[in-house]
C-alpha cells in the first residue's frame, strides 16, 4: 500500500503544478481583457463631450466646416436626426478599440496642425474623399435598395452596393455623394409650369403615369418636345402613320444630352450620374435604361424608325369597323 500511494503522488504532483499555471495565466488573460474592455468603455464616455460638433469647431480651422455641415443635410433634415462629425470620419462606437485608436490618433494629428502646422482644407478633402469607407454610410443609410426615391437611384446604389469598395473609388459613396457639407447658400429652385400632354393621353394612356414622362412634364417639357407635333399621326385613327420623331436606341443619349435640356459637361458632375460615366454598369449605356422605358409594350403598329415605313401591323383596321387589313 504505501509504495502504491507514492507511485499515486510521483505521477501526480508534477501535473498539478503546470496545471494550476496554466489556469493562472488564463485567468490573467482574462482579466487582462476584460479591464481593457472596461477601460475602453469608460474612455469612449469619457471623451464624449470631445466628439460634439461643438468640440471640433473650437478650432478656427474647423469654422467653415463646422458651418457648411449646419447647411447639410446631415445636421438640418425631416427626420431631425444630427449625424455627428465622429459617425462618419470615425470607425463606429460599436467598435470600441478601433473608434479609441481612431479618435486619439486624429485628435493628435489635428492639435499638432492647429499648433505648429497649417492646416490644408483642399488636401484634407481629399483625403477624406479618398479613404473614407463606405461602411461609414451604409451603417446608417442601411435601407438604400429598399427606400430608393426613383428606379434610378435604386439602380445606381444598387449597383454600387453589390461591388462595394471592393470594386475601387469608382462606387463608394462619397465618389458621388462628395458635397456631403452642403453650400452655406443655396440656389433658389426652379419652378416650372406643368406641360400639357392631354392631347396624347387620349391614345397614349398608359403614359399618364410613367415615370420618365412625369419628369419631364413636371419641369414644362411635353411630348411634342421630343416627339414633334406629330398631328397627321394623331389624325390617323388607323394608326398608321408615325409620329413626327422617332428614335433608335443609339440616338437616345444625344437627344437628351443637348445645351437646351441636358447639357453633358453638367450632367457628368451630377451624383447620379457618376457611376453611368465611370462605366459602373455595362449594360446600360442609354438614358432610358435607368429613366424608364418609355415603350408601348403591346404594340399594334411598328414602323421602322430611320425610314419611318409602316413594317408591321396586327391586322386590325379601325376605319374598317375591325375587318383584317388587307
């Protein structure tokens, strides 16, 4: 018996004690993180006050931003949300470390310009415009594909939503949306008289409530505008005469990118036009793959459009009380 308890105790007791080192160097781990954590979470509430729009524009540097982020949209909007200067140029509260690391990092390097440096607003701009990632946008603005105001920009964010950062500058957010500081003036809008397209919506009624047609009825641009008076068309009950004007695709861009309506030079720095030059999307290339068809699509007379020549018709002839055309 008693050489059996020694074996017991000889192959024991060299066990116990690494055992109860590792349980040690563990359970300091443990602490270890759990203290950080803590510490972390007490800074972030601590620097609080620090992360005010109010803090940032102590520093004369940051007046003009300060004011132009009063004129945006993230300061004065229906909802009455203030999305502060640390939501978008920080790493979220949510991430405690790197939102900590961040803010001293940036707080540093902004005390060092404002003492001994000189503050640059262009390079600073650029920087942001540059790096800053989209997930900064996307963690409030989380409802873009379900909430889009029009099917164009439900396009456009959709596209740039599924390629992400990952597919370059080219769709991140602020590459269009880059005058998130809104001007300290704003122009006056545009007001037009509504077009009157009644004479067309008596055969065209399923235009009525188009999207493209409402736009451009809207700001005072009719049908006629685009399609010619095309009254030997509206005379013909039997439809076989075409309108004044027709378009092939190919002729869509240039007849909507003129100086009179849409001039190109400016619809190429319009945000949601970006994506469309920057070749986000190559399928589509013409102004009516994003704003609207703007097609019959059960057609009952085509004619080709170059030559304007009656090419195919259903057979039924209304001046002949519906007996098939010849």
């Amino acid at each position: 018996m008693p050489d059996a308890a020694a074996d017991r105790l000889a192959s024991a007791g060299p066990g116990r004690p690494r055992g109860r080192r590792i349980r040690t160097l563990i359970a300091r781990g443990l602490a270890v993180i759990l203290v950080a954590a803590g510490c972390s979470l007490v800074a972030v509430e601590v620097s609080e006050p620090l992360a005010e729009p109010s803090s940032c524009a102590k520093c004369h540097e940051m007046s003009g931003v300060y004011e132009s982020w009063q004129a945006s949209a993230h300061h004065t909007n229906l909802s009455g949300v203030k999305v502060t200067c640390i939501a978008c140029h920080l790493p979220p509260r949510e991430d405690h470390f790197a939102h900590l690391a961040s803010k001293a990092s940036s707080g540093a390097k902004d005390v060092w310009v404002h003492l001994f440096g000189t503050y640059d607003a262009n390079a600073a701009r650029a920087t942001v415009l540059r790096t800053l990632p989209s997930e900064r946008c996307l963690h409030c603005h989380d409802n873009l594909l379900a909430a889009a105001s029009s099917s164009a920009v439900g396009i456009v964010h959709g596209v740039s939503v599924k390629r992400g950062d990952g597919g370059g500058r080219a769709h991140a957010c602020v590459t269009c949306h880059d005058s998130l500081h809104g001007p300290t003036s704003r122009p006056a809008p545009k007001e037009y008289e509504e077009a009157d397209n009644s004479f067309c919506f008596v055969c065209h009624l399923n235009f009525k409530t188009e999207e493209f047609v409402l736009g451009h009825q809207a700001a005072n641009v009719g049908c006629v505008e685009c399609h010619g008076e095309s009254l030997e068309h509206a005379d013909d009950e039997d439809h076989v005469t075409p309108p004044s004007i027709m378009y092939v695709k190919e002729s869509v861009n240039a007849s909507c990118l003129t100086a009179k309506c849409h001039p190109e030079p400016r619809m190429r720095t319009e945000i949601g036009h970006r994506p469309f030059y920057a070749g986000a999307d190559a399928e589509r290339k013409y102004c009516t793959d994003c704003h609207g068809k703007h097609r019959i699509e059960k057609r009952q007379r085509k004619w080709d459009r170059v030559s304007r020549k009656l090419i195919w018709r259903d057979g039924y002839a209304i001046e002949k009380g519906g007996e098939a055309a010849p």
